[in-house]
C-alpha cells in the first residue's frame, strides 16, 4: 500500500523546492475592484464610495444621459 492518499504521488523527499501556484490574475490588488467597477449599473461598495454633493451627482448623470443620447443618434445616423 502506497504512503500517500488519493492517488497522489510522494517521492518522501521535501529537499526539492515547492513550486508555487500560477494565476492569471494581475499582481495588483485593484484588478478585482476595478472589474467590478467597470461596469456601469454596478454600484461601488459602500466603504469605497466617496461622498459626492448633489451638484455633482446630478452632473454626472446628465453627463450619462448625454453620452448615452449620442450614441443612439450616432447608432441610427450611421444607418442611413
């Protein structure tokens, strides 16, 4: 009967260096925030959320609305 469980192989020796897992993932902790944040119906996390006035608040949809008319009238101008 072998010393390992599961089928897994062991050679009794730990003199060889462990090798580390590899991701995919971006070595900087804000990717995850960022992905998230990347898309626009999200909302941010209440203790990342800065305070914002309500001028601004309004600015910054009106600034949405805006871009999103623009590229419907650009969707239908390039139609014709």
């Amino acid at each position: 009967m072998p010393n390992s469980s599961n089928n897994a192989v062991y050679n009794g020796s730990t003199s060889t260096q462990v090798q580390t897992p590899t991701s995919n993932l971006p070595p900087n902790h804000s990717f995850a925030i960022g992905r998230f944040l990347a898309d626009a119906e999200q909302k941010c996390p209440l203790g990342l959320n800065t305070v914002q006035s309500a001028v601004e608040v309004e600015a910054a949809a009106k600034a949405r609305m805006l871009a999103k008319l623009q590229a419907f009238e650009q969707q239908f101008q390039s139609q014709r």
